[in-house]
C-alpha cells in the first residue's frame, strides 16, 4: 500500500493525539503547556482542538508592543509577544512577520525558531516549516518539541511516514517520560498499529 495511503489511514487514529503537540515553545506569564491533545490546546502555539476558537486578538497591547518594537529595534521581546499574541488569535502570517523579526535579531532562539517553523506549517507551507526546524535543531539537536513537530510535519504535511518515524523516535529516546516523549510513543504506536493492520502486510 502507498505511504501516502497508510498516511490518511493514520491520520483518524493519531491526529487527535497529536493534533495539540503540533505545538510552539513560548508561554506567555502565567500559563502552562497543555499536558496532551486531548486536553484543552496549549495557550500558545498550539493546533486548537476541534470546535475551539482563536483567543480574541488585544487590540490595545498589540498597540503597545509594536510601538516598543518600534523604539527598540534590536530587542526581541517585543516582538516574540507579538508573535504570541497573533498567534493565539490564528493570524499566522501576522505571527510570521514578528517572529521573523525576532529570529533576524537573535537567530539562536530555538524556541522562536520553532514558533516560527510552527506558523509556517499552519500557512501551508510544510518544506518552510522543516527548513525553520532544521535551523532549530543545528542550535540544539536535542530540542524535543522542535523534533516533534518535525514528525508531525513530516506525517501531515509530507506524507512521509519513515520521516517521521525517525524524529519521534529521537523524542522518546531523548525524554521517553517528558510530555513530549509520551505523546512520541502515541504516535509510533498509532503508526505501527495502522500499518500491520493495512492488508498485505499482515505483522509488518
């Protein structure tokens, strides 16, 4: 069978465990990352779960980060902020463009990196989205949310299943009892579930 069959064979079994770790790297003060998919989605960086909505952009702050993004043209914080915020409100391309920047200022920011690689993923644009967590990961090539994504990237976004195989793989060997080293072995385990049972590869 094709891979790229096995792939949408999958996909109903593991998106809704990984659908919430398609996730990026900044909370903003006061949050915490959600611990599975299936819980409620990460207050930043995070594929809403289905039915939910984007968190409602704050017009005001928005505002008043740009105008200190404006007077601080080599800070980075301001903007990682702005970045946060749209991409809460799922106006990824405005969260490209301040993360862009953030990244342009301090390029070994891996978790921006990720963020960004995360934003480019949501537009549609997968081999930006690997190219972003290739970047990410040559700062840190132990950095398991970027590895993560990367398998999901490569899943979802590529159809490319032995890809993905490979990063989660890293996930679980790296941090096999972190979140993300759990939500690795879900998805290893829906992959290989979904392909012995696919029809001429009885045990495969």
């Amino acid at each position: 069978m094709r891979s790229d069959s096995i792939a949408f064979g999958i996909a109903g079994i593991a998106f809704g465990l990984l659908a919430g770790w398609i996730i990026g790297t900044q909370q903003p003060t006061g949050t915490t990352p959600a611990p599975a998919a299936a819980e409620a989605a990460p207050s930043n960086g995070g594929a809403p779960a289905p039915g939910s909505t984007a968190a409602p952009l704050d017009q005001t702050k928005v505002d008043q980060l740009q105008a200190a993004a404006s007077r601080a043209p080599k800070d980075a914080a301001p903007r990682i902020q702005l970045g946060n915020l749209f991409f809460d409100a799922e106006r990824y391309e405005d969260a490209i463009k301040w993360y862009g920047e953030a990244v342009a200022i301090d390029p070994r920011d891996v978790n921006v990196s990720t963020d960004l690689g995360v934003c480019f993923y949501y537009t549609n644009q997968p081999d930006r989205a690997l190219e972003q967590f290739d970047r990410s990961l040559k700062i840190d090539p132990k950095h398991t949310k970027t590895l993560l994504n990367q398998g999901i990237v490569r899943a979802f976004g590529k159809q490319d299943l032995e890809g993905a195989q490979a990063a989660w793989e890293q996930v679980l060997a790296i941090a096999p009892e972190g979140p993300e080293g759990q939500a690795a072995k879900r998805a290893l385990d829906s992959l290989r579930s979904a392909h012995a049972a696919t029809p001429g590869k009885p045990g495969d």
